[in-house]
C-alpha cells in the first residue's frame, strides 16, 4: 500500500501560540496520532483521525507500531512535547527502524521540530542560554549514574551553562541533589539555578536561588532546570528578575 | 508616553512554517521592527511600521536603540534567526538594559523563541542531538581562543553531541579546522560530521563526512556543523543517510 508517512513532531512546550504552522499541518492531515497520553491529549479529536496513546517507557514499541502503520499506508504523526529530537521519540523511531525490516528504509520519514523546554524556560526567564550550554537528560533509565556525574563535572569544568531534561524521575529521586553536589564541588556560590516549571501553561512559575539553596524538591516531573554558568548575571527589577548569560566572556 | 513594550523575537531557520503563531503575531502589532539586515528582510513591510536593518557586529547599539524605542511608547519587535536567546539578541539587549538607566528595567520586556539552527540541522538530518548534547558558539569574536578549544577538549572528554553555531567567521577563517584538529586528538575515525547549510530553505543542503575527512572549507557562514558523540549512528538509506545518537548508552 502506497501513500503512507511518517512525521516525528514537537509540539512545544505546551502552549498552542508556539506550535510551528508545519506541525499544524502535519496533524492536520494525519489518519493516526501516536504519543505518550499526556501529548496526544493535545491533539484535537476528528473524525478521519485515530488518536493512539500510550504509557511512558513504551518508547520503542510506539515507534514500531508507528512505523507499521506508515509502511501499511497510514499518514502517521508520532507527537513528542517539545522537540523531538532532544531526549524524546525521533531517536527512538531510528533505534526501531535501524532493528526493523529493510523495507522500513524506503518510507518518507520526516521530522519537524519544535520549540524544546530549555530554550522555552530561557526566555521565561531571560537569557540564561546566551552562551555556551549543554543540555544533560539527568533520567538514568539509560545510562549509569556515573557518566551522569562525569558529564556534570566535565560541563562545569568548561564552564557551559547546563540545562536539566526530566531533572526528577520517579525511579532515583535524589538524582538532582547528587546533582547540585557535584557542581558545588567547583562552582561558586552565586552561581544561579533555575527552576522554571510548567513553561508557557497557566501553570507557570519560575524560581531562581543560588546554588547552595537548591535542592532537589524544588522541581518536579514537569520542571526544567538550568544552571548558569560563571558569567550568568541576574538583573533585579520590579517584574522579577531578569537572568541572562552574556555573549561575551571578556 | 505608555504603552511601549519590547519583544526579542526568533524567527527560526529560514522557512515560514517554522515561525511559531506568537512571534507571527507580535510582529502584527510591532511599531517598529529591528535586527540585522537579512533577518529584517524576512519581515514583510506594511503602513505603520518602521524596519530598522543593522549591520553585524553592532548588536549592542541595537539593543540600545530598541530599548530607547519601547521607553518612548513604541511596540518593538528585535529579530533574530533562529531562537532570539541562543548567541543571538536577548543577551545583548539585557547587557543593555543592565548598563542602562534604571527606568529601563520597568519595560514590558518578552523573549519569545523560535527554532534554533541546531534543532533544525538534526531534524534535517535525523536526530544527532538525540541524547546528551552540547552548543558553542566558535566566533572568537568575543572570547579567546584558547577557551574554545579547552571547551572542545571537555566536551569531547564527555562524549556530548556538539553543535558548532559560526564556525567560519571571517576574521578567524581557519577556526573550524582547529576544531576539528582538537577533536581528532581524542575522537575515534568513524566519528560522523554534519555539515547542514541553509536549512529549511530552498538551498539547503546536508553532507555527512567522518571526522578526519572534515575540512573547514566544508562551511560557510550558513552552515550549521553537528559532530556527534561516539554513540552516533548512521542509517543507510536510498534517500540519503539518518544521522541519530541513541537515547541509551549501553
């Protein structure tokens, strides 16, 4: 059977004024909707459209059921919150099309990107991003606590500012104290955490401390951390503070 | 005079689709439209609204001039490419704003994002930022050289995915082929290269080289360069090559 697509999307962080036009469109024109619940209960329901959620930690058989239903001729959109391609289903639909069959690597396949939490919880706050970052998953379902701590002290070491992706997952709740305990190891005192959670919904707020006073309970499975580097710099106003990182290091 | 505010702005790769509806829209209510003169070019004229296109390397006169533009009552929109808060305008207009009056910091000041160049360079591509990952900025415009090439060797150490954002600036043409020299020192020969021009325009194009292949006549000032970490695969395939980097390490 001919015709059938697949489009791995992000749909922001959360709010419909950041969705881009071409992940509109894509879901617009899609016979089948595939995620995890929360995302694909962001897709408005309509008839023509079959909406196919699923738990977390399913990752690969959602791609494989995705890519089946493409290669039987379905226009597929696999939905990640954010962007797909940052710690979320695009890797996953490779990992199950490199393990698949051959025919799997003759489908259209694209993927449309979308405006990641980090780069959303930036802007809420200012531009903490400004300059050299990384992006750290602190989520160990896939890999071993110790390369999360050599990560940490390398990216201190060269001075990025660090963005957290799922800083709290349910299976090692004092990951982001061990966290903040390596970059205290280096980082100065001032050195400001972000805790930006809810970005863009109703549900927003937005918490900067000093590194001492972090602590793991002050995010949650919908917070994003980040943590400035040496050069961030905070601007005191009435609105709230601003953070920002500047472009120079001089 | 009231009623003034100041949005910084990202426009996203290239490609309309990708401008998310908000950004869009405050453009449709902007008095006056400020940036760099390519990005100003993308915004169509229309009765009641001043373009204001500068040229590189002015970014803090700019900024100065949107803030002075919002304080006097004017809705202004600063653009950039990309996301506004990634080595774009955001930073420069709050060093501005800090080093300017106090009045200032009483602005209504927004910092919507947009599609930075990276997460379209990995959609195009497939997924490379798929796991841990990190950006720096290799214009040395503003910092030395020898903390970018100590950043290379501590990401590179840490096996993070990296994104080069300016990795040919003119005053420094040889500046990528550094880079890539410090990352042969420690990365294996099959580590793949992408080198992602003109993203989501009608000249785009993706060339996947590995490292020691890598040349930095292979960029110009369009280019994005995304190296990947050691976990980074690539999917042979009829239509051209997948780049992505598992979401596990093990």
């Amino acid at each position: 059977m001919s015709g059938g697509w697949l489009a791995i999307v992000g749909l922001g962080p959360g709010a419909a004024r950041m969705l881009t036009p071409e992940v509109t469109e894509a879901i617009g024109q899609a016979s089948d909707v595939i995620g995890y619940i929360p995302y694909v209960a962001r897709v408005s329901p309509r008839a023509g459209l079959t909406l196919h959620a699923s738990d977390n930690r399913v990752e690969i058989d959602r791609a494989d059921h995705a890519l089946r239903l493409a290669a039987a001729g379905g226009r597929v959109v696999v939905v990640s919150s954010g962007d797909p391609g940052v710690f979320a289903m695009a890797a996953a639909v490779f990992e199950a099309l490199e393990a698949g069959p051959d025919h799997w690597r003759d489908l259209d396949i694209r993927v449309l990107p979308g405006i990641t939490a980090m780069l959303a919880a930036s802007a809420a706050a200012g531009a903490p991003l400004g300059h050299d970052f990384c992006a750290i998953n602190l989520s160990d379902n896939l890999k071993p606590w110790d390369v999360i701590e050599r990560r940490l002290a390398l990216a201190a070491a060269a001075d990025f500012a660090i963005a957290f992706y799922n800083p709290r997952s349910r299976a090692r709740p004092d990951g982001l104290d061990r966290a903040f305990a390596v970059l205290r190891e280096t980082c100065d005192d001032e050195r400001p955490v972000l805790f930006a959670r809810a970005v863009t919904t109703p549900d927003q707020s937005l918490r900067i401390v000093p590194l001492p006073q972090a602590r793991g309970e002050m995010a949650d499975m919908r917070t994003m951390v980040i943590i400035g580097s040496s050069r961030t710099r905070l601007i005191d106003r009435a609105a709230g503070p601003l953070l920002y990182t500047p472009r120079s290091i001089s």
